[in-house]
C-alpha cells in the first residue's frame, strides 16, 4: 500500500469513528476514552499463582474497519479475528518454567452483536465487555502459573498478527509493584518479575 | 629515578597550568556525577514516597498533576470531588480501605492535609514501611494536630505546641488564632513529603472553614473552640484519596468504574504507571543533560591535551636530555602518558570528592526546599567506574602529545632554537 492510499484510508477511518464516537456518546454519560489508532493497550495483573491479561485493540487494526459489520464479508472477518484472539497462543509466549496454563481466553467486539453466548459471562468478562467500547476489540486471558516468579520475558504477538498494530501499552499490577512499560514491533517482550 | 617520579617532578615544575587543567576535569567530572546522582535521588525519592495503594482518585485532570498534587504536595489540584463519591467507593466491595486527602491550607510554609485516622494505619512508603510516631499519638480530639519530622525540627515542635493553621496558603492576614490547634504527635522520619507535612483531621479542615465563613458571621457569635466540637463536622470536598484493594485482580475494573463514575468527572490512577509516565516526560531532559556534561568532560580533556601538546615545544630540551641520557622514544611517550593518567587521575579524584562534599553539604537543604532526598553520600560502584572511565579517557588523550612528543625527541637534537 503506498502513502497516499494508506493516508485516505486513514481519512476513511477518522471519519468512521468519528461517527462511531457521537453515536456512542448520546447514549453515554461521559466522554469516550483515548482511541489511537495502531495503539493496543494490555492490563496485566498477577496475584498468588493468577495471571490475569486484558486486551484492547483498535477496530482499525484487527479488521480494518471501526464500523458495524454490515455485510457477511465484515461480519465473517470479525469473527475470524475474535476466533484468533480466542487462542492464547497466538498472543502471548510464555516462558516454559514459569508453567503457565490457559483457564480461559474470551475475545469480544462491538462491531457485531452478541446473539450466541461465548460461555458464562463471569466478572472479568462483564469487564471486558464494558472496555470493548468505540469499535474495539476486547480479549481477556487468565492463566494460572505454577511458577510465576519465572514470569520473565513475556513475547506479545500482536505485532504479527496485525501489522498495522504499531504499539501496545502494557500495564502491570504485581505484589511487588505497578509498572507500565510501551511495546512496538520491535521491542514486543516485558517480564513480570521485576 | 623511575618514569613515575619523573613525570610528577615535571608536572611541578609547570605547576600553574597543571593545575588549572586539573581544575577542569574536576569539575566537568563534578557535573557528570552530579547529574547522575541527582537523576538517580530523584528517582528513588520519588518511588520511595508511596507504596502499596493500588489507586488515587481525584478531579479529571493529568494522571501526573495527580500523581505530583496528592502524593508529593507540588501543585494544586484543578477542583475537588465529592465526599459522597469518596463514601460511594470506599463502600465498594472491592476496596479494603481508602485514606482522603484534603489539601489547599498552610501553616508557616508547611502544607496542612486533612485525612483521617486511616492515614496512620494504611499509608505505606519505601517498600511498605509503616507511618511510625516519633513522639506522642495520631490526632483524637478536633484540635490535634500530628507534624512531619521536619516540621517539628524547622519549627521547633513539640507535644503539646499551640500553632495556628492559616487558610489558604499562607502569609496572609486569613489566620485566626482563637481555634486551640495543638500539637499531639510527631512522625518519625521517612524521607518522603510527610515529613513536611501537617496532618489534621477533615473534621479540623471544616471548623476552619466554619469559623471562617458566612455561616459564623450570620449566627453573629463566636463559634469556641467548645462550640465547635459539639458540631456534626462532616467534609463536604476532599482533594483526593488513596484506596488500597481486597485483591489487586480488580484494579482495572474498579479504575474503570471510578473513571466512569456517573455523578462526576473522576479520575483513578495507578501511582506506579503514572510515575513511570512521569519518567518518560522527563527522562528527554536528563538525557540532554547527561550529554551536556558528557560534552564538558571531552573539552576538558581536549584541553588538557592542547595543554600537553603546547607544552611539547617547551620541553624540547628537557625530552633531548632525557634522550642524552638513554631514554628511547618509547619512554618519551610513556612519559607523557603517565602525566596525562596523572592529571585526569587527581581532576577526576577531585570531582569525586568535590561531588560528595558538596552532597553532604547541601542535603538538608535540597531535602527541605525541593523534597529531594539526597541519600547516600559515599560514592557507589558505578561512580567509582565512571572515574576509572574518565582516568583511561585521560590516558588515551594522552597518547596523541605522546606519539608526537615521541617523534620529536627523535629529530631533536641537544640544540635546540636553530
């Protein structure tokens, strides 16, 4: 894609949300949050042996548009994305020794409705949900580690999985500690033991 | 007579601008380790002052301003928030405890906050040390008053001292000295901003202001000190509160739901992201600034070395005797290194001790008139390698007058002016 057409698609897509935004404003009582495109935002919080991730990308970057899927083309992308995300694999690497297994991996987006119910909505999910807002896609991942002092060292694969994707904001919540740390292509690994 | 003593005794003999080179290794060696110390202080000053609260929640605004009004007093804040959305989540089931914070009175250059007893209880610093009393006990009654260590010492408090807090942030005629404050208890030391500052209960902060307001003058009486303790003293406002969570797992659920609050425009930050943000911001400037005094070092050894150089065609006779006598040009070259490790050796020495001294000296007074607590005095490790660093730096600058010195010594003869 050259510059010029990259640079309309991006007038397209500031457009779209645009919309998007006053839409969803009416029908809320305060103002939207940030919404950057090719900026993903990732919440960790680790506590005892749970290792919990929330994830926040931009419509724009996982499927290319931030409006509802209208067409069975759109709607057929959202939900091959949501299937991606749905794999923790895909997202993260995990060190080994950390022993890290997956208790459940749920992905949602606000560009089509809800008509199947993806499991029982537990807490964390209802969260998820409330994030996944201006056209966004929310996934959230919880883990339990038997090791989770050998949390190093965290790979992120979004940047793979959606190239457009030109950033991810990681904040972490540990015992020991809040940290925040700015993931880009290449740079995509944290560690959580610190 | 070895090379060593030979180098010194001639650096003597052209003492003057021996010494004013020496002058300025140290003190752009004095700048490096200055800058580095301060970076480094004010980094862990800044860590040190808060730890263990998962949120702090106030008016929308920059989660730094935020971060710099409630925790290290810089600042004011944009607007208060409501007790009621305070009392709203401190009753969520999430959070195991809040500290409000009430701030915006002064009292002789210290700052006053409002809380509650649970600053005493919760409050965490460095590493989840506890608040510890120095001397006497949290405020009980409405006119107690509880100091920071620096407070006491600069104002010469102790248990039972009658003070008179000023509303607003002091110097001004606003100060009423018919309300009984005195002094029940003195924090032991922490090195954070507590230290300067004065807690009193939100209650306290209200009679001020009752005492103050319209409300007194239309009663038309003097509302006493025994008045106002019979008054239901509820805080309508506070600036901002800390709340520490059941289990860290929902902290960003509740930071959205404090974010998306209905009844006002709150905001809920983690304090160690909004550091690390905060470290960002600045860490442009410190770079700049490492770059600057790196930058002074190299012209002082570029210095050093035009000094050296200049000084080659003045020795010429001293390097021809030197050759008469069975030195080779290997030891002329060596000669001049071993001045040059010499010069930058007692330069970089000299900022060493100079930065220390100076730190020892001026601790006090940065600590009290930034809130930057200057710690450790000796030198560290890497200090000491940022010395050898600067040493081998020196001798390499050395090596250019030595080469040339080298060959000069060979096409000299003992005659030298033709």
């Amino acid at each position: 894609m050259n510059s010029k057409s990259k640079f309309f698609t991006g007038l397209v897509a500031a457009a779209a949300i645009g919309i998007a935004g006053a839409a969803s404003a009416s029908g809320e009582p305060n103002a939207p949050g940030a919404h950057v495109h090719g900026a993903g935002a990732l919440n960790v919080v680790v506590e005892g042996n749970d290792v919990i991730m929330e994830l926040t990308l931009p419509g724009a970057d996982v499927v290319g548009f931030e409006h509802k899927a209208e067409s069975d083309k759109d709607a057929q992308a959202v939900h091959e994305a949501l299937e991606k995300l749905e794999n923790a694999a895909n997202v993260f690497v995990l060190p080994a020794a950390a022993g890290c297994a997956v208790v459940e991996a749920h992905a949602e987006s606000s560009l089509v409705e809800e008509t199947e119910a993806h499991g029982h909505a537990n807490e964390n999910r209802h969260e998820a949900e409330h994030e996944a807002g201006h056209g966004d896609f929310g996934a959230i991942y919880e883990f339990t580690c038997a090791t989770p002092d050998a949390l190093k060292d965290i790979e992120v694969k979004l940047f793979v999985l959606f190239p457009s994707l030109e950033e991810v904001d990681v904040q972490a919540v540990t015992a020991k500690g809040q940290w925040a740390k700015e993931l880009t292509p290449s740079d995509n690994r944290f560690l959580l033991a610190f | 007579m070895n090379l060593g003593t030979l180098s010194i005794r001639s650096l003597l003999s052209r003492r003057w601008t021996v010494i004013l080179t020496i002058f300025s290794i140290a003190v752009s060696v004095l700048l490096v380790l200055g800058v580095d110390r301060l970076r480094h202080d004010a980094r862990s000053s800044f860590a040190n002052t808060v730890s263990g609260t998962d949120l702090i929640v106030g008016a929308r605004t920059g989660s730094v301003q935020l971060l710099l009004y409630s925790v290290f007093r810089i600042g004011n804040a944009t607007s208060n928030i409501s007790w009621k959305s305070h009392a709203d989540f401190a009753a969520d089931r999430r959070v195991a405890w809040t500290i409000p914070l009430a701030l915006g009175d002064s009292h002789r250059g210290y700052r006053v906050l409002g809380t509650t007893s649970s600053y005493f209880e919760h409050y965490r610093y460095a590493d989840g040390r506890r608040l510890g009393m120095a001397d006497g006990k949290p405020f009980d009654d409405l006119f107690d008053v509880v100091v920071g260590a620096e407070v006491a010492d600069a104002l010469g408090y102790t248990v039972g001292s009658d003070l008179v807090i000023e509303h607003g942030l002091g110097g001004g005629i606003n100060k009423h000295d018919n309300l009984p404050f005195a002094v029940s208890g003195i924090l032991a030391r922490t090195g954070t901003p507590v230290d300067r500052t004065i807690h009193v209960s939100l209650a306290a902060l209200e009679a001020i202001h009752i005492d103050f307001g319209p409300a007194k003058r239309a009663a038309g009486r003097e509302l006493d000190a025994d008045g106002l303790r019979t008054l239901e003293l509820k805080p309508r406002s506070i600036t901002a509160y800390m709340v520490g969570l059941k289990s860290k797992t929902s902290i960003f659920s509740l930071q959205r739901d404090i974010n998306n609050y209905r009844g006002e425009a709150l905001m809920a930050i983690l304090p160690g992201v909004a550091m690390h943000e905060l470290w960002s911001t600045v860490s442009v400037a410190e770079t700049a600034l490492r770059a600057v005094s790196v930058c002074v070092l190299v012209s002082a050894f570029l210095g050093m070395m035009t000094m050296l150089l200049a000084g080659l065609n003045e020795r010429r006779r001293e390097m021809a005797i030197l050759r008469a006598v069975g030195a080779g040009p290997r030891h002329i070259a060596l000669l001049l290194v071993i001045e040059a490790s010499a010069l930058s050796a007692a330069g970089a020495g000299l900022g060493l001790a100079a930065v220390t001294v100076i730190y020892a000296l001026l601790a006090d007074w940065i600590g009290a008139t930034y809130g930057l607590f200057l710690s450790r005095i000796a030198p560290t490790p890497t200090e000491w390698l940022l010395v050898a660093g600067a040493i081998i730096g020196g001798a390499l600058a050395g090596l250019v007058p030595a080469l040339r010195a080298a060959r000069q010594s060979l096409a000299d003869g003992l005659i030298v002016g033709k």
